[in-house]
C-alpha cells in the first residue's frame, strides 16, 4: 500500500500578492549572455539585480 505525499491544498495566489512576498523579502535575479561566431567569444555580459523595498534595505 502507497500512500500520497502530502501536498499543499491548491489556492490561488494574485500576482499582488507574489509581488508584495517578493519585495518583503528580496530576490536576485542572475544570468550570462554570451554572443560567439566560429566558437569564438565576442561579446560576454553577466547581470546581477537585486530586487527589493526599500523598507527591507534600510532594517538592520
């Protein structure tokens, strides 16, 4: 006999909601872009965001 994992009941979640957990802690976002021609690399940028509330970034 298997029983079921135990899941979190499905509700709905508002895209307020999500923001409003997002800024109240933070997020940060990473990524590489990197552009080559023949495998040789011609452009690399790396990106780094860190977003947040003020309010969060001001509490010590």
């Amino acid at each position: 006999m298997t029983l079921a994992p135990d899941r979190a009941p499905d509700r709905e979640v508002a895209l307020v909601d999500l923001l409003d957990r997002l800024l109240a802690g933070g997020v940060v976002i990473t990524g590489e872009v990197t552009i080559s021609l023949a495998e040789v690399d011609l452009v690399h940028v790396s990106l780094r965001a860190l977003i947040s509330s003020v309010q969060t970034l001001v509490e010590p």
